[in-house]
C-alpha cells in the first residue's frame, strides 16, 4: 500500500514516541517525510530505523515552543520536500502534580509546549499547504482533553484547546482545501506515557509520589490487551491524511481500546 507515494509530509515529535511511529509509517507506504524534534539523538535513533526509507527521510533539530525555531523549521521543511501536502502535529509534553502545588511556569510550560506550539507550526505551514496537493493536517489531542485523567489539569487544558483549535481551523480553511483532524489517543505506549522519552517534548507523566492510584482504575483498555504501541495511532493518522480520509474534516477520533465507553 504507497498511499503517500508523492505526498510530502512534515510530523513533529518525530525522534520518539507516535511521531517516531508516524514518520516510519509514512515512510513505509512511499512518502517523503521531514521529522522534526527538538532532540538530535531522537532524530538520529529514528533515521537508524528507517532503514532502506532513509533516503526519503529528513531531520530536522525544532523547538515547537519557539516561534524563531518554529519559522525556520517549517521553512526548512518546505524546502526539503519542495512543498508540503501533510503536517503532523505529534510533539508535546506531559505533567503531572497536584494542581494547588503546579507552579505558574509549569502551567505555562505544558501550554506552551502543546497548545501554543502547535498553533505556531500550523500557522507558518499553512501558505505551504494551500499550495499543496490534498493537504491535511492531524493534530494530536488526547482523551484526557474529554474525560477526566487526575493530576494532569495543565496537560488536558493544553489538549482541549488543541481540539477546539481543530474544528476552528477545519471550518475556517474548508473551502481552501484544507482538512484538520485530531487524534485522541489513550492507553498507549510511547515516551510521552512512560517517560523513557529522549526529549523534552517527550517526557513521561511522573504522578505525585501520593496520587490516589483508585482514580486511574477506569482508565484501563477495555479490550484487555494492556497499553498499545505507537504503530497503533500511527495507522489511523496515516489513514486520516491520506486519499482514504478525503471526506473526514473538524472531527476527531479516539484510539484508546475503549478505555472510555
């Protein structure tokens, strides 16, 4: 399956994690991608993995909380790919603290990082994307932006902007061509969730060392199968960018093995 032969796409957090997995699905199905992220070695570990794909791979050292560093990537990126048909929005960092002991810097961090970033990478990618060919973007919401996930207000905040951002952008850009989705995913695997990320952009949740662990019983994975790997939200967002998504516009779509009903 090449659906993304001739599609050129750009995903951040792409040195671990989701965005790691995005970049290698891309890959594998024939486009041409940029990974960005704000660590090199991350960067380099997904290269590695590429394999016979590298040649169609880039790298790219980016800081989605800096505007500077975000204005240089992405036109970076563009010129790389010689145009843009796809953005992928995966990088993003997770928190987690009593929310009457969270600092006012690290509120704003978490927003920064997740919600303001994104903003800024979609805003210098889209004159690109107008001109591209079917452009998509998906960007990367969370269950926690819906459902309630203890000790993770900065976080879920950050991610429900990022859903209503989506809907925002998906009518706003309609009739220019333009379709944005969001990804909920929840239950997975990845750097983000069990902090064995290279980067600051994805950086494991550490629970208070006194969390009431009883509140996170009804966030197991209905299917009984445990957390899924990355490859899992990876294939619904290669889906979702792709021709096969062409109807699917201001929506989003929960990938949490029925964790919440």
């Amino acid at each position: 399956m090449n659906r993304y032969e001739g599609r050129r796409a750009l995903v951040t957090g792409g040195g671990s994690g989701i965005g790691q997995a995005t970049v290698l699905r891309m890959l594998a199905e024939g486009g041409g991608v940029v990974a960005a992220d704000i660590s090199e070695a991350g960067l380099e570990d997904t290269l590695a993995k590429a394999g016979a794909d590298a040649g169609r791979l880039t790298t790219l050292v980016m800081d989605i909380g800096d505007e500077t560093s975000v204005r240089a990537g992405v036109a970076a990126a563009v010129e790389a790919l010689g145009g843009l048909d796809v953005l992928v929005n995966a990088a993003g960092i997770l928190r987690s603290s009593h929310t009457h002991e969270t600092t006012l810097d690290s509120f704003e961090q978490v927003v920064r990082i997740n919600l303001t970033g994104t903003f800024l990478v979609i805003r210098e990618a889209i004159p690109a994307l107008l001109e591209g060919n079917g452009p998509a973007v998906v960007n990367f919401s969370s269950t926690s932006a819906m459902f309630a996930h203890p000790y993770m207000a900065a976080y879920a905040a950050s991610k429900g902007g990022i859903q209503s951002m989506t809907h925002a952008l998906a009518a706003e850009y309609a009739r220019r061509g333009i379709r944005f989705t969001a990804v909920q995913p929840g239950s997975i695997s990845s750097g983000m969730t069990d902090g064995t990320g290279a980067s600051r952009q994805s950086m494991g949740p550490g629970l208070p060392e006194d969390a009431d662990m009883s509140l996170f019983m009804k966030l197991a994975p209905a299917l009984g199968q445990g957390f899924a790997g990355p490859e899992t939200v990876a294939g619904v967002v290669a889906m979702l960018a792709s021709e096969d998504g062409a109807f699917i516009t201001g929506t989003e779509v929960r990938i949490d093995g029925g964790t919440h009903f």
